[in-house]
C-alpha cells in the first residue's frame, strides 16, 4: 500500500532532511514546499492536513537536493525580501543580504526627504539598494548601474515589478556610463571578499564577479573612492559597504582622497 504525506509531514521531513544543510531547515522546507505548492508559509499552515501529490514531492525532492548542494534558498524560490519589498532573485545577481538594509537607513538619513536629490548606486545588483530608496524617496531621482547585463535586467525586471520606474539603469563598470555627471549622493556594495577567504566555498553558487575584486577583498575601494569626487555635487556624500576587518582601511583611502566626515559602523 502507498502512503499519501500531508503536507505537515513533508515540511517535518523535509527539515530533517536539511538539517545538515541549513542554520534554518523548517524555513527552508516551508519556503521550498510553499514554492511547489504555490502557497505561502501561513496558507501552509492552514492547510497543514492536506495531502501532498506525488509529482509534487518529486519536485521538493529535487529542491531540497539543490539545497542540500548549497544552492541558495532564493535561488530556488526565485524571490528575496529586502527592505520589506518582494524582489526577484537569479543565479545572475548576489543574494540580497539583510545587513546592506544598514547602508539604505544610513542614505535615507543624510539627504532632505523632499527635497529633487540626485544618488547613484554603483554594482546594483538585483537593484535592492537602488529599489529600496526609491521606494521612500519617490523626488529622488535614482541611476543603478551594473557591468552585468543579466543582472541589469533582474533590477529592470524588480522595478517594473514594484512599479517604481524613476530608475534610470545604466549598462558599465562603477562611474563609466555617468561620465560627466554629478550626484549628491553615492552608494555602493562592491565586492569585497577577499580571493583566498574560506567563506567563498560557502557562496559557490553566487556570482564570483559580485562577491570577490581580487586577492586582498579591498580592490573595488580604490576605483570608486578615487574617482568619486568626479561625480559628488559639493557637500555630497559617499555611503560604502566594507568587510567587518575593513574599516581602517577603507578609512584610509577615503582620507587619501580627501573625504573628511568618515563615519564607520
């Protein structure tokens, strides 16, 4: 006789599953079931004592072995959360992580609410940062740009999506397709894990483009605080994200090209 598992079972079994896998395997496994099912994690629970389909637990199988291999969870999704917008997630783009929201309260506070303010975000991503302020600050006036064509489009994509269209998206290396413009504020996540860190064995599924520059983790800095200046009205402000090590150093190319005002945290 066959056994049909409701789908309180598989989320049980499917945790267990990823329990060696994950620092969250009920998540995991309600986040995966709740793919399959096209259900969300409350509706889950509601129906916590139906039964599953055998196709659909071919297809959590499949899930949970990816995951299992590394694969991040919002890959397999599709979606990520951050700053409380949905946002759609590929192999093409870093995961959003939740500690960059930092980097989106600290803009948010420097520049006027209301007032037409320019901001460039550099190595966009999916468009998280760039989404996230656009999304409080709709008289900002907001250019992304990418050197990934197909991480370009994902951000598009979220923009369409969210229905937040003042984004300009630009193709090209940090300040290359801006030249000759001037912001009051810039904003970067570049990458910044250095080439020889351990952690990148964990992160093997995310794109190496947006997660290591180069042997020490500090070589994006240099380009971007260096040509900052260039495109920084007066009085404009330079917001990074930097490695947990990274302060002093960061700090330090940021004096050598005359920033003053230098907060970390």
């Amino acid at each position: 006789m066959n056994a049909v598992a409701s789908i309180a079972e598989t989320v049980k079994s499917a945790a267990l599953a990823l329990s060696a896998h994950s620092e969250s395997p009920r998540l995991d496994a309600e986040l995966l079931l709740g793919t399959v099912l096209g259900l969300s994690r409350s509706s889950l629970i509601a129906h916590d004592d139906e039964s599953i389909a055998t196709g659909d637990e071919r297809k959590l199988a499949a899930l949970i072995l990816q995951r299992a291999r590394g694969v991040p969870i919002a890959y397999l999704t599709g979606s990520r959360e951050f700053w409380s917008l949905p946002l759609k997630v590929t192999p093409d783009v870093l995961v959003p992580r939740p500690e960059t929201e930092i980097l989106v309260q600290r803009a948010l506070e420097l520049l006027p609410r209301d007032a037409a303010c320019s901001v460039l975000d550099l190595g966009t991503g999916s468009g998280a940062i760039a989404l996230s302020l656009a999304s409080e600050r709709p008289n900002w006036a907001i250019t992304g740009v990418e050197l990934s064509a197909h991480a370009l489009n994902v951000a598009a994509q979220n923009s369409r999506a969210l229905q937040l269209p003042h984004i300009a998206w630009r193709l090209g290396c940090w300040f290359e397709p801006v030249a000759g413009e001037r912001f009051h504020l810039i904003v970067a996540n570049p990458p910044y894990i250095a080439a020889t860190d351990p952690a990148l064995a964990n992160l093997k599924a995310e794109p190496a483009l947006a997660l290591t520059p180069g042997p020490t983790g500090l070589e994006a800095f240099g380009p971007i605080i260096a040509l900052a200046p260039q495109h920084l009205h007066a009085n404009g402000w330079l917001v990074l994200e930097h490695g947990s090590t990274q302060a002093r150093q960061v700090s330090r190319l940021l004096k050598q090209h005359g920033f003053d005002s230098i907060r970390t945290s």
